[in-house]
C-alpha cells in the first residue's frame, strides 16, 4: 500500500488538537473508535481519507484545510 500521508502526520494531528484544546480520547469517542485504536492509525498506520475527514470534522476544520496539512501530494 502506498502511503500518502507525510512521515509526520501523526505529529501534526497532535499539534492541531493541541491547538484546538482538545483530547484524543474525545476525538476517539467521537468518531467511534478506542484511543488506543485512534493512536495506531495516526502514528502506526492507517491513516486514510475516511478517518482524516472525520477527523477534519471534529477538528473544525476544512477536509482541504486537512489534507494539505498531512498530504504528501500537492494539487495545484
């Protein structure tokens, strides 16, 4: 499977739900899944579109907003 998310992509979800005041335990919750699975995707791996947008949702910023954060394409 080829990856499309930066190496950091799970450092850059910390940041913004730091930024946000948020805890990943709520973000979890949220969307359905334990911490402890949420944790696995973000840094280990499966990290795909469908979790970036839930993700997006919660952290109250655009899917676009998002994606150019983690992405390692760039569409211009």
């Amino acid at each position: 499977m080829v990856s499309v998310t930066k190496d950091n992509a799970g450092e850059i979800f910390d940041e913004l739900v730091k930024e946000k005041g948020l805890k990943k335990t709520f973000i979890a919750k949220k969307i359905g899944v334990s911490p402890q699975t949420l944790n696995t995707k973000i840094h280990h791996g499966g990290f795909d579109a469908d979790l970036a947008f839930k993700v997006a949702k919660i952290l109250a910023i655009t899917f676009d907003e998002y994606k150019l954060r983690i992405s390692k394409i760039i569409v211009k």
